[in-house]
C-alpha cells in the first residue's frame, strides 16, 4: 500500500504560502516585522525581560528502508519560557518543552566582574547543556541541518542539573562544570566535565575555531522496591538523523554493570563569509564495575556550507548561530554533511552507520525558517544491512 503524503505536503504548503507572504511584504517596503518582533521589554536600570518561544513541525518520509521506519509529520519542539538579564551581572532562563513534556534550559548565571570588579568568568547554577559535542551545545533553532549527526546523538549525554564556570575572551574560552542527575529525575550519577578553545581568527565573517571538551560520568543504577542498588547501566545509540521515529539502525544495546563513561570531543569550525566548514570527533569509552574489557566507540563528522546570497553564519560565545539575512526575501543556505558512526568493539557489536545528508536553509529575518534535508544512509548490524533513503522538512518560528 502507498504511504500517504498529503497531509504533511498540505501542511509545509501552509507554511510555504505564509513565507510567501512574508517575503512579498518584506518587498514591499516593511521588513522590519522580520526582525523586530514585541517579545521582550527593559527596565529603567537596564534589566531586560523576554519571552522564549520555539516552534518546529517536522515532516520526516521514508524509502529503502525494508519496511523498518514510518513516515510522520507531527511537532518536534514547543519551547516556552522566558529569560531576564541584566548585561554585565546575571541572567536567568527557564524553559519547557510541551512536545516532550521535559524541562530544558533551567538556570541563573552570575558574572564575577559584577562582584569582583574584573572579569574572572561566569558561575552557572541549574539545568544546562553538558559540553561535549559542539553540535550537541548548539540551540536546536541554530543547527545547519534539521537533526544531529550520529557521532553526536549517540556520545552527547544532553542536559543535567549542575554548577559550572566559564572565561571567554576575544581569542579563547575555558568551563569546567559538575553535574548531577536532570530535573526529569533520570540519569542519576554525577558527571565532570571541561571544555577549552582557541580562536586564532575572530573577525566579522572570518572565524577560525578549534577546540576540546571532556567529561567522566559516574552513573548510578536504579535502587528496586526492596531497597536494593541496581547495576548502573548506558546504552549508545542513533537514529538515521531523523527525529520523529525512534528506531535505530545502530545500538549498543543496554550495558550493565557500567563505572565510568569517558567522553572526548575535537572541534573545528571555519568561516570565511558565506562559506564555512564545520567538523567534531566524538568517542566514549565505557569501563565496567566487574573486570572485563572497556568498550569503546566513536565517530566524526565534517560538513560545508555556502550561503548562497552571501551573508555568513554568525559566531559568539563560543558557537554559532544562524544567517542573518541582508535582503527582504530572505537568506539562502545550501550545505552536505558527513557523518559515520561506530559501535562494534569486542564482544558488543552495535553495528556501523555512515550517512550523507544535503540540506536546504531558507531564512526569513530572524524568527522563521524553512529547512529540507536529503539524507542517504548506509548500516551494517551483524550482517543486517539497511540502507534508508529520508526525506525531511522543518518549518520554525523561534524567538
């Protein structure tokens, strides 16, 4: 039986024709609606209080795929939330995604110039991204393509509650953090981690950025109904960088008796006006409370990206962020990813996976997007090949 597509072409049509419009009233002599929109208001002493609102609808459509994967159009992301900042003294964000019911960014951060009079970093309190994987840390609204690559879904460990600082000056960046468990009351265990890059090359439209972050995770296992400590587990796994399906072509499967989680990322990120390159090594190595082998894996991906009418990805604090378009009807982007991802070592097999991913960015001022990605994928599991053909579509509004 045919899959049916026209519910989520009817629906991305939608937004099609409300991009239309905005563009055509852009041209028409008033594009500042793109850009300015009412969403945050400042106090006599300079406190700025905001609102944060992330939408994303998703299509997700798949071929090849020997029945393994269904298409689905639904929500991705529901952010909402606010933020409050006084430059040079704190800031405070909370937000909540109503697509997967969780709490993400949670937190208050306080600059020591405010206290100390210099500037010796920022302390950080509460729920936060933990560092290793630059794709990992990136806002999702801010990402290149729709979904991460697999070295990332698979090695970053995501949000935790914790205490962190960090430095940044014009031509270098250092935090150091320690995390516990996250506020949904999983991932129990307590996790160090550090990130350190240099910046040799910090100009408008030309960056150059190479960096390093690490992290040991302690885990914890669940304690049962009689009271008694269960092993600690992990699991390593990815799926085809589609985000509406939770099937996975590669996986460890459950890892018991887990001590430590060793996580290392190498990043890299070069612009040069409208082009830019961008790269990350990832491996993680799991050690065992009973004496047996580590196992280890690891992945990389590299990605280039042109924006076609000429204006550049933007680089602060460390990341990046998106194209600010410089014409009425938008900002064009077109980019090809990379990425390979292995998870076979000794006695766990979880198969290898590399994917090719081209991608589309259509950006209108600086609250709406449009994406498409084109991805191929090729797995080998224990013999099992499988190798999907997606089809994917992201329409945004982000504040």
């Amino acid at each position: 039986m045919p899959r049916r597509r026209s519910k989520p072409f009817l629906a991305l049509a939608a937004w099609g024709a409300l991009a239309m419009l905005a563009s055509a009233a852009a041209q028409a002599g008033d594009p500042d609606w793109l850009y300015h929109w009412p969403t945050h208001a400042q106090t006599s002493d300079g406190t700025d209080i905001g609102l944060i609102l992330r939408y994303q609808y998703d299509v997700n459509e798949f071929s090849n795929d020997d029945g393994k994967f269904r298409d689905s159009h639904t929500n991705r992301r529901r952010y909402l939330g606010f933020y409050v900042k006084k430059p040079g003294v704190y800031d405070a964000t909370v937000y909540y995604d109503f697509q997967s019911k969780q709490w993400q960014d949670v937190f208050a951060r306080l600059q020591s110039k405010a206290v100390f009079g210099q500037d010796l970093g920022a302390v950080r309190f509460g729920q936060s991204k933990t560092p290793v994987s630059f794709e990992g840390v990136t806002t999702s609204t801010q990402t290149t393509f729709i979904e991460l690559a697999l070295p990332s879904q698979a090695v970053y460990e995501n949000r935790r509650v914790g205490l962190d600082w960090a430095i940044q000056r014009t031509h270098w960046l250092a935090s150091l953090g320690y995390y516990g468990e996250n506020l949904t009351g999983k991932n129990r265990g307590h996790t160090v981690a550090a990130r350190a890059a240099w910046v040799p090359i910090h100009e408008d439209k030309n960056v150059l950025h190479l960096g390093v972050a690490a992290s040991q995770e302690r885990p914890y296992g669940l304690v049962n109904a009689l009271g008694v400590q269960q092993p600690a587990t992990a699991s390593f796994k990815a799926p085809p960088e589609a985000g509406l399906t939770t099937v996975t072509l590669v996986s460890s499967g459950t890892l018991s008796g887990v001590s430590h989680i060793k996580r290392l990322g190498l990043e890299g990120l070069w612009v040069d006006g409208p082009w830019s390159v961008q790269g990350e090594y990832l491996q993680a190595q799991t050690r065992f409370e009973l004496p047996r082998p580590n196992y280890d894996i690891s992945g990389y991906y590299v990605f280039g990206s042109w924006v076609l009418t000429g204006e550049s990805r933007q680089y602060h604090d460390g990341n990046v962020s998106n194209v600010i378009p410089g014409h009425p009807w938008g900002a064009v982007e077109f980019a090809v990813r990379y990425s390979a991802l292995d998870l076979n070592d000794g006695r766990v097999q979880g198969g290898k996976e590399h994917d090719w991913t081209a991608g589309a960015n259509w950006y209108l001022g600086t609250h709406l997007r449009l994406q498409a990605n084109y991805i191929r994928a090729f797995s080998n599991r224990k013999g099992l090949v499988i190798d999907p053909h997606i089809f994917e579509l992201r329409a945004e509004v982000f504040i």
